[in-house]
C-alpha cells in the first residue's frame, strides 16, 4: 500500500509527546484560511511511499516514543495510516493523529482505533491561539484515546517550533507558533552551509 507524502521528520521534540517520528501526508481538501502548511493541500505533490518501508523506517530508529500524523489531511489517506499505526503500536510505539476533522465524524474509523491521542478540528485563524500544545487554534480538542497519555501531559508541554536546514540549504520549520513572526526575525543570509 502507498502513502503520499509531503515530509518525513525522523526526530523531532515538538509535534508531541516525546521524541517522535513525524509524517506530513500531502492532499487537503480543507483549505483552511491561514493555514501555515498550505504546501500540503496538492493531491499530487509529494511523493508515494510504500506503508511497509515506512514501518521498517519508523522501526529502525532509536528512542523515539511515537509517532505523529499530520498534513495535509490525514484521514483522506486514512487506509494506509492505519496500517501503519497498528504495526507501531503492536511495537510499543505511541500514535498521534491530527486532523480537520470532528472527532465524532471519524470515531468509528480504523485509524482512530490505532490512535492514542486525537487532535481534531479545523484551524481557524478567528480563534488563533498558541496557549495550549501541538493546537494553533481554541477550537480543537484533545481526545485521550488509550490509557497511554491523559490531561496531565497537557501541563507538561509547551508550544515549540524547530528549524531544520537540509545539507541542500532548505529551510523546514515545524511545531507551533507564529512561522511568520519566527520568519522575519531570522536572518538566513547569515547562515552558513
């Protein structure tokens, strides 16, 4: 089974709890205004994956503690994330799911049985608000899923971002906070390579 991709992050210590490994799924029908990941919305960009190489990628790395799905709109390639979710959680490996969507419109899907903890609801910029983890906006909500994480952890987090220069020079910013602001205040002429 394929999976589109936009971006595969192999380590990062702020799109969840832990050191996870996170995958930006390519294709959003949602469109939300303000959106910081609009490079994610193209049905066609990114590349394909095979679900079974990404396992063994997943795998294969030291001391993470899970995984994270976003985008794009994770549910428009529900299939292939639940696969993958269930392979990692049958490994020990935690799952956290972004979505657009409303927790009751996707409950009863085969990727939120392979999830611990659900963010839902559609960013909307009316309702910006960087106060809580891994949330961009007041509207969406935390769903505890398993007895893997509760509420507590929510005191434990802060909103962070990470900026990651490839070798090629490209500048990738991940995590939440304003990437405009975070944007104008570095200098990336003054960066060496």
């Amino acid at each position: 089974m394929k999976l589109r991709v936009y971006n595969i992050l192999k380590k990062t210590k702020v799109e969840g709890p832990g050191l996870r490994y996170c995958i930006w799924t390519q294709g959003c029908s949602r469109h939300c205004r303000g959106c910081q990941a609009v490079h994610t919305w193209s049905h066609k960009g990114g590349v394909l994956l095979e679900t079974d190489d990404i396992v063994d990628d997943i795998l294969s790395q030291k001391d993470i503690e899970g995984v994270t799905f976003l985008g794009g709109e994770p549910f428009e390639q529900e299939e292939a994330l639940a696969s993958i979710a269930k392979a990692v959680q049958e490994q020990g490996l935690s799952v956290l799911t972004f979505t657009g969507n409303l927790y009751e419109e996707v409950k009863d899907t085969e990727l939120v049985k392979y999830t611990d903890l659900l963010i839902d609801g559609a960013f909307e910029i009316d309702k910006l608000d960087y106060s809580r983890p891994w949330c961009g906006s007041s509207n969406q909500r935390y769903h505890f899923l398993t007895d893997r994480y509760s509420e507590e952890i929510l005191e434990k987090y802060k909103n962070k971002v990470e900026v990651n220069i490839s070798e090629s020079g490209a500048v990738f910013i991940n995590g939440m906070g304003n990437f405009d602001d975070i944007l104008k205040k570095i200098d990336l002429t003054k960066l060496k390579i």
